[in-house]
C-alpha cells in the first residue's frame, strides 16, 4: 500500500485508536428526502467536528458541506435505483475517480449485492473501482447491501460478502451486525466497519450495538439514522465516541448521553475522542 492510499486510511481509522466513528448521510442517492436529512446542511453541520469521517454523495458535498470543515470524506461513487423501483440492487458506478480526485476525497463507497441478480455487476463495479483508486491513491470502502431483503443479515452470508470484497481489493468494508459476528471478522482480511442500519427503538439499543460491534472486532461504525433521527443527536454522537474510541460501557455511554442532553455543561470527552 503506497504512502497516498496509507494517509488517507489513517484520516478515516485513527492511528491512536485504530477505530473509527463515522456518519452516514448518503441516504438520499435511492431514498429521497428521508426523515431529518431533508435538509442536509442543517444535518450535518452540529455534528461535523464529532465525525471521524462523512459518508455522502458529491450533491450533497458540494451543496451541503462547508469545503473549509477538515473532515474526511467517504465518497458514495455508486447508484442508479432508487426505493420504489423494482430493485435496489441494479447500482453502476455513477461519479468518476476524476471527481472523486477533484474533491480531494479520503476514500470511495461502492454497494456489492452479493447473491442477488445483480452480483456480477456489482462485484465487477466493485474491481473496476479499486483498480482506479489504487492508480490513484484513494481507498475503496466496498458495503454488504442487501436491498430490501434484510433477512440475508446473517453471519453466513455476510461472511461470503464481506470476504469477496476484501478479495477483490476493498480496503475496508461496511456490513451489518449479527449473531457469531466474531465469524464474519475472523474470515475478513480488511477491517470492518460496522452499519447502523434503520433507526432502532431506543438510543440504547444504538449503544448496543456499536458496543458489541467493537467487542467483536469492527474497527468502528457508520451510522446515520440512529444518530441524526435521534431527538439529540449531537449527545447521541458523543455518546457513540465514548464506546468506540474510549471503551466505555452501554450504561457509561447512557450517562455521556443524559449528561450532554440534560444541561448546557460540556461533556469531557477522552482525548482520542475530539480532533
């Protein structure tokens, strides 16, 4: 791995740590205006310096992300479907390394669907992808999707994804947990980043998750509507920084949350925590 590619790896999974916290706001690409990222500058902006990273479109970089924030960003390069046509996997490559190269991006997102009519596509996109960004330094974040069949998050299956992708060349993948979690990272070479998902019933949960996700071996998480369609999403971010850069508990993250969200007292967080 050349130096380029090696730097904009580090800006992503912190060497301090070697975690991640990053926020997901590419939603938009096949959902449309989704529930409190209608308007994604309002969004993102309170949560920008709590982000290791920010996951989003070019539309929504250029329009909706102040080009003097030093966050970086994960670039979503694939699309073409969309939640009410007849399939979500059908996805091209719709946004040029060239672009990507323009906007001084820290890495590139491409959705694999792995089993569905559509797999050869999106594995060879996947190839295509990472033969570019190697020739030009930028990482590739290749994403377990699973459209709208969501009963295939299981270990089995998300351990054949997340492994075709590491051996195809990602240099770091976004799936989902589950059960034996422990199994889909023992069988993947490149670390994993573990998604959100849909919004789940409470901030607890949320907490949970990215807690038993590090526990297991993710090296950080990516999450979107379990931190912006949160009735505090700022705590909710602080909260997730504490237990993935700082090994908090569940109820220690409870505590940084009610803390930040019950008065206006800045919340210490660990020094790994803030950039």
């Amino acid at each position: 791995m050349d130096w380029g590619m090696k730097n904009r790896l580090s800006r992503i999974i912190k060497p301090e740590t070697g975690r991640t916290v990053m926020l997901a706001v590419d939603h938009g690409y096949f959902m449309g205006p989704t529930h409190r990222l209608e308007e994604p500058r309002k969004t993102i902006e309170p949560l920008l310096v709590y982000s290791d990273a920010i996951m989003c479109t070019r539309g929504v970089l250029r329009t909706s992300i102040n080009p003097g924030s030093n966050v970086p960003i994960v670039l979503r390069v694939s699309g073409g479907a969309s939640i009410i046509g007849d399939s979500l996997t059908n996805e091209a490559i719709t946004t040029s390394v060239r672009d990507a190269v323009r906007l001084n991006v820290a890495a590139m997102a491409l959705s694999i669907f792995v089993g569905s009519a559509h797999e050869h596509q999106t594995l060879t996109n996947l190839g295509r992808l990472v033969n570019e960004g190697e020739e030009h330094g930028i990482p590739v974040l290749a994403v377990t999707a699973v459209g709208k069949e969501l009963e295939k998050r299981d270990a089995r299956y998300l351990a054949l994804a997340c492994r075709v992708a590491a051996e195809i060349g990602a240099h770091f993948v976004k799936t989902y947990f589950c059960n034996d979690f422990g199994k889909v990272v023992k069988g993947c070479p490149a670390p994993l980043v573990v998604a959100g998902g849909p919004k789940l019933e409470t901030e607890l949960d949320a907490f949970q998750l990215a807690h038993d996700a590090i526990q297991e071996g993710a090296v950080g998480v990516d999450m979107g509507r379990n931190i912006w369609q949160s009735e505090h999403p700022v705590p909710m971010m602080k909260a997730i920084r504490e237990i993935v850069h700082g090994g908090v508990t569940v109820r220690e993250a409870q505590e940084v949350y009610n803390r930040s969200k019950n008065t206006k007292e800045q919340v210490i967080l660990r020094p790994t925590a803030a950039r």
